[in-house]
C-alpha cells in the first residue's frame, strides 16, 4: 500500500490503525443507535398547602425496543382512565392503581411511605415513548422530611429512576436511583449524592457513539503522539468549555441542530481520513487540534444535554458538572487508551489487513456520519412540521 | 484468494491462512453486527446488552483465565500463532455461545471448565513448538468448548446476542493486548519467556484446583 | 494498560451487577490467606523458593514452574478425598528437608531436587486441598491460593538474591538453618 504510509512510526497511518479502527467501526453500530439516557422519572412537588402533585413518567417497551410494536396503547395524546383496585404490580407489591389492560409501560412503578393517603386519581396520557402518570396525595401527617421513595423493579428492567423532589420551602433533591440504591429518604439537610454524577458522566461516553467515532475519527488522522495528545487535549477543553458554559446557563443551544451537526462533525471527519491515507494533506491533515478544538465545541453542548437529562442538585452545580466532565474524560481516555492499545498489538502481532478491511474505518466514519445527518435532519424536519 | 496482499506475494502457509481466517472474521463481524444492530437497542440505562456482556466476561475470572491462557499460549507461539488466535477464538467463542444458546448441545459438567484451564495452561507452561496443523485447531476447538458453556450460562443470564457479541469482543481485545504483550515479552531475554511459563503453570494449578472443587 | 482501565471504567459504572461480588471477594481473600496463615507452609514455600536461587539458573527457572502445579495437584488429591498418611509429619519435614538443603547449600541433580520438592509439594497442597472451606467461590479461592503460593515461593526468590555476594550467602544459609529448626518444632508438635 504505498499510499497511506510515509512515516512508518506513524501512528495510525500504520495499517493497524485502519485494521482495527475496521472492527471497531463494525461493532459501533451493535450498540445501537441510541444515545441519550433515558430513565423513568419521578417529579414530586410539595404544594404551599402541603399537597404533593406527583408526576410518574415510564417508559413504554415500544422505547425500550425502539421498534413499532404492533398496537401501541394508545394515540399520542390520548388519555385512558384508570380505577382504583385492589390489584397488584408485577413484583407482588399492592398496585395503587389497576393498571390499563393495553398499558405497555415498563413493569416497574414508584414506591411512596404508606401513610400517603391518594387526593385525586392519577390521568394517565401515552405520550410518543413513554406513559405520564400524574396525581396527587394529601398533605402528609409529618411533611416530608423522613419520607421514603422509592422504585421497585428496577433490577428486572435494569433501569433507573431520577427522582426529583421541590419541597414548600423551595429545597430541591435530585437522585438517580439505580437497581443497586433504589430508594432516597428524604432528610432535613439533605446531602446531595454527587456520585452519579461521575457514573452518568461515563455511561454517557461510553453510549455516546457519535462521540467516540469522532474521536476515533481524529485518531485516523493524527500522524504522531504529540498531535495526538495536542489534539485530544484540544478536544477535551473544548468540549468541557461548552459544557460549563451550557450547564451553567451562559448559552444554549437546541437540541436537534445541535444532533445534525455533530452529525457532520463525524461526516466531515470522513473524507479527510481518505485525504490522509492517499497521503494529500489539508488544512484539517495539518492542524488536526483545530478541528478538534472547533468541534470540540459543539460536542460539549451534546455532553451539557446528557447532563440536564439528569438535572442538577440546588448548590452543587459546578462540582456536579466537575465530576460529569471527570466521568466523560475517563470514558474518552480509556477509549483511547484501547484503541492505541489495539493499534500496537495489531503491530506487534504483524497483522495485515486486506485492502478493504484498511479502507473501512474511513467509510464507517463518514458513512455513519453521513447517516445520523440524514436521520438528524429528518427529525428536526419532522419537528418543525 | 488471498494471495496478493499489498502488492506482494504471501508465500508462507500460515500467513494465508491467518489471512483468511482475519477476512472471514471481518465479513463475519459486518454481517453479524449489521443484523444485530436491528435488534439490539438499549434497553434503558444499565449500558446496554453490549456493555452486558462485556462485563458479564470480565466479571467471570474463569473465563479471563482461560482467555488469557490462550493470549500466553498464542503470544509464546510467535506473531503468527498470535495472529490465527485472534481471530479464530472470537469468532470460535462466539460461534459456541450461540450455540449454547439453543440449548441443543450440553456439554456443560461441572469440571469442563478446570480441564479446559488445566490443558491451556500445561501448554503454555510446557512451552514446546506446536505443529503448524495444531495453531488454528487449538484456539477454536477451546474457543467453542468456552464458548459452549458462555452460551449455556448467557441463557441462564439474560444476555442476549449483542451481548454474546460483547462477550466476542471483549475477547477479542483481551487476546489482542495480551498475545502482543507475550510476544513482545518472549523476545526478550530468555527469564522473561519463564514468567509467561509460570504464569501458564498458575493457570494451570488453578485448573487443576477447580477440576477437584467441581468434582468432590 | 488501555484495556485495564476501560474495563475499570465499565466495572465502575454497572453497579446494577455489584452485588455479584459479594461472597466472591470473601473466596479470594480466603484463598489469598489460607497458604500464609500457617507458618510451616510459609517457612517450606519461602525456603523452595532461597533453594531455587542458591541452585542457580536451570533450578531457579524449573521449580517455580512445576511447583504450583504439584501442588495443585496434591489439592486435587485432598480434594477427591484421597488419603495420604502422615501429611502433618511430610510437612514437618519437607521444612527440616529443604531447610537442611539451603543450610548446606546442597546442589544435588536438577531432576533430584525437582523430585523433592514435588514430593512435599503434594503433602502442603494436601493439606489445603483438605481444609478448603465449604461455601467459598471455587474459582476465586483457587485463584487466591495459588497466587499466594505462587508470591511466597517469589519472596524465596528474592531474597534467595543476595546469593551473589558471600555475606549474602551466609545469610542464606542462616535462614536455612531457622527453616530446619522450624521444621524439627513443627515435627515435634505433630508427633507428640
């Protein structure tokens, strides 16, 4: 292959850059297209009289299969009433309510202290993905400090559940329970868990597909390990910059332009990888920091979306975005980390690729950029209809 | 055929072969993942079924021994031999995984892992010469065997095929950094080759150990 | 290393499968601790291991590899619940034995002193093998014993180094001669 190769130190103009970046572009898609983080979630909402309004939000199996199930149970919008009943959930726990015969909701469902006494019956509307419960209980004897919530069945869906409670007095607690802490007692100074933070800040990484095929994309084009780590490291302050500066309220952007060009971010990132392996050069072949810097940019608004998914403790602000941006590089390192891991294995093990297999990492990173653009762009389209 | 690779001749046997087992894993990847990626969404936030496997692999010391006893084993064998296990056990595990998936084959007895652990490891801490004919025989007939008994427990679990894929993968990457590691190590001077030794008698002795826990 | 952390990273952030680990981190630790607990174990491992390095370099290479698997395989024999007679007396003197050896800086054939060494090796992995306790993660605890016995045997090892100056030598020697004298107490407490 006289092409790609002039410095036979190069690091991913070795073939096994190509040869591995080739499996790796084949497995991308295995993880699904899915990238936001989606757990159920519980709004509750304590009223100046001392009522709480409750808002139950689950997912349906229709999102957890990402396919069209054949009847979904009901039309967008549409609502179902519900009767109280003697019935009981899934896991054997006494249901509050009898759930709709056609529900397709996630089988697991809130747990709240048992002297919470119902106010009004719950309306239930099937939204696009997602079943929204909402009702409220009476002012409980003893308000709600001490109070227990919780959410069963997590372990059986392997989900989560972001509680968020916005107590009279104007205090707010946001959690993440999980199948291993599935519930949150309510205290009076209440210690915001920051944990999940770090743990959201990795799994949003490590799901975040576009996001590593872009780094793998700049890794395809980096000739030694000095621009390599000049452009990581540019990446890295870029999209950490846009992160704070969105989480922290100074700018914003919406969220399905933002998806399109990222999109084209990776697309972009395509050709220029042919361009490298033909040995052309360009401006982004030259100074492959400055893309990365530039769309490091955009990528940080994609991570501040994945953070809000979450909310964000009252007061804790800039540590929870600490320890969400610490998690993300853990992610982005370690997946550097394994490829260039990769990479020198494929050397020492002297692998040779055929000439396909060493032009598909190229194609997967523009073909799949290619793809979510379209895709982006349909939705936003469809959005705007 | 697989003849001309960049322009040049491949002369040696154990090349091509290399070289066509590394194209059918390749062609065998793109189809598989392309087929999979319809079914395997996320379900929700627990990383996915992919990530599952990944995990439910790393999480399995039994099983990363015997991936790794066959990275020593393959890596002490030179590139070449490091080569053919690269491909060919991922492909065999993953191939012996859905298969035990099915249910149709048992082979699962409570001492096949430690055997399985105790062969690896006496070859690696044997360290002789293997015939060329052995090299791609060996990473698949323990690769399915592994594989196999994956598959059975991957039901068992609630791992699915992208999660059998995961399992693939993970062994794939494992192999890769390991073998490469070994045979950067047993280039070296000649103690350096006797820790991979060890390393394959520990093996070894583990599986001897876990043959008598499962059969008392 | 790459790998190592990414898998780190993935371990990190699945807690939903934490409670896996529960009992299975109490078999290592059994495992890790079972060979160091007893002190005639640790006397005759580490004393394997100041031989291998007085013996120099075919032994030094051999026994390392060959010992764990003896051993196992004296487990394997416990295990199975096949009998060996006198396993308290073989592991007091394997520790006079190999005491003597090092004290004597003895430096007999290669296949003598493998011979020797695998012979007690299969009395200490006896023992084990028979005190192995019942609930525990098979392979953690077997991964935990064996790399305990595999770094007491490395201690050996290591110390067995300073054979290259003479004060060291002598120093060897001296540990020998501790080794063995363990081993005649160890004896006596099995006998009487």
């Amino acid at each position: 292959m006289p092409g790609g190769t002039r410095d036979p130190r190069a690091l991913c103009r070795s073939r096994a850059g190509f040869r591995l970046a080739g499996l790796l572009g084949c497995l991308f898609p295995l993880t699904g297209f899915a990238h936001e983080i989606r757990p159920a979630y519980l709004d509750v909402r304590e009223q100046a009289d001392g009522r709480l309004e409750v808002s139950w939000k689950v997912p349906t199996l229709a999102a957890a299969f990402g396919e069209q199930l054949p009847s979904l149970p009901a039309a967008a919008g549409q609502q179902y009433p519900v009767a109280r009943s003697g019935e009981h959930e899934a896991c054997g726990c006494p249901s509050l309510w009898a759930r709709p015969r056609s529900s397709l909701a996630m089988p697991i469902h809130p747990v709240f202290p048992e002297h919470f006494k119902v106010l009004s019956p719950p309306r239930v509307e099937a939204l696009e993905d997602s079943e929204l419960w909402t009702w409220s209980f009476e002012p409980p004897v003893g308000g709600l400090d001490g109070a227990e919530f919780g959410a069963h069945g997590l372990d059986v869906a392997t989900m989560d559940v972001l509680v968020h409670v916005v107590t009279a007095d104007g205090r707010v607690v946001t959690r993440l329970l999980t199948p291993a802490v599935s519930s949150l007692t309510l205290t009076a100074d209440q210690r915001v868990q920051l944990g999940g933070y770090l743990r959201l800040g990795i799994a949003h990484i490590l799901l975040g597909v576009d996001h590593l095929l872009f780094v793998l994309g700049l890794l395809l084009i980096v000739p030694d390990r000095w621009m390599l780590l000049k452009t990581v490291t540019a990446f890295t302050v870029a999209h950490s910059l846009t992160l704070a500066v969105a989480t922290l309220g100074y700018a914003e952007a919406p969220l399905e332009p933002l998806n399109v060009t990222i999109a084209l971010s990776i697309l972009f990132l395509g050709p220029e990888i042919v361009r490298f392996r033909r040995g052309e050069t360009s401006l982004t072949i030259r100074h492959p920091w400055v893309v990365a810097f530039a769309f490091g940019l955009l990528h940080g608004f994609g991570f501040a979306s994945g953070l809000r998914t979450l909310g964000l403790p009252a007061g804790e602000i800039p540590l929870a975005l600490l320890l969400f941006n610490v998690g993300v590089e853990i992610g982005q390192v370690g997946f550097v980390l394994l490829v260039l891991g990769l990479v020198t294995s494929f050397r020492v093990l002297e692998v040779r690729w055929s000439r396909p297999a060493r032009a598909l990492p190229g194609f997967a990173v523009g073909s799949l950029g290619a793809f979510w653009f379209v895709q982006r762009l349909v939705i936003m389209a469809s959005g705007w209809r | 055929m697989p003849v001309s690779l960049e322009g040049r001749c491949v002369s040696k046997r154990g090349d091509r072969l290399a070289n066509r087992i590394s194209r059918l894993g390749l062609v065998t990847t793109v189809l598989i993942g392309g087929c999979a990626s319809t079914q395997a969404h996320l379900v929700n936030t627990g990383l996915g079924p992919f990530y599952d496997g990944v995990l439910h692999l790393v999480l399995s010391p039994d099983e990363m021994l015997g991936v790794a006893g066959m990275a020593l084993l393959a890596g002490l064998g030179g590139a070449q031999f490091g080569r053919i296990a690269l491909f060919t056990l991922p492909l065999a595990w993953l191939a012996g995984s859905m298969l035990g998936m099915t249910g149709r084959i048992n082979l699962v007895f409570p001492a096949a892992t430690g055997l399985a652990l105790l062969i690896i490891g006496m070859l690696v801490a044997w360290d002789r010469a293997l015939p060329p004919s052995m090299k791609p025989v060996i990473p698949a007939v323990f690769g399915l065997f592994m594989g196999l008994m994956n598959g059975a427990a991957a039901t068992a679990g609630s791992l699915r095929m992208s999660g059998l894929i995961g399992v693939a993968a993970t062994v794939f990457v494992l192999v890769a950094l390991l073998a490469a590691f070994t045979v950067w190590l047993a280039g070296r001077p000649p103690w350096t080759r006797i820790v991979v030794r060890v390393a394959g008698s520990w093996i070894a002795a583990i599986g001897l150990l876990l043959t008598g826990w499962a059969l008392r | 290393m790459g790998s190592l952390l990414f898998l780190a990273v993935i371990v990190g952030t699945l807690p939903a499968q934490a409670h896996v680990e529960g009992d299975m981190a109490g078999g290592l630790t059994a495992g890790l601790w079972h060979p160091i607990s007893g002190l005639d174990h640790v006397l005759a491992m580490v004393a394997v291991g100041l031989w291998g390095a007085q013996l120099g370099k075919p032994a030094v290479w051999t026994l390392p590899v060959a010992f764990p698997l003896v051993m196992a395989f004296g487990a394997f024999m416990g295990l199975m619940g096949i009998g060996l007679p006198g396993v308290e007396i073989g592991i007091a003197v394997s520790g006079i034995a190999l005491g003597a050896m090092v004290l004597a800086e003895a430096k007999p054939p290669l296949w003598f002193a493998a011979a020797l060494v695998g012979l007690f090796a299969i009395f200490h992995g006896h023992a084990h093998g028979t005190e192995l306790p019942e609930d525990a993660s098979g392979v953690l605890y077997s991964i935990g014993f064996v790399t305990a016995t595999g770094c007491l045997h490395g201690c050996g090892i290591a110390i067995g180094l300073v054979h290259r100056w003479p004060v060291g030598r002598i120093v060897l020697r001296a540990a020998g001669a501790v080794v063995a004298t363990g081993g005649c107490l160890f004896l006596w407490r099995a006998v009487a």
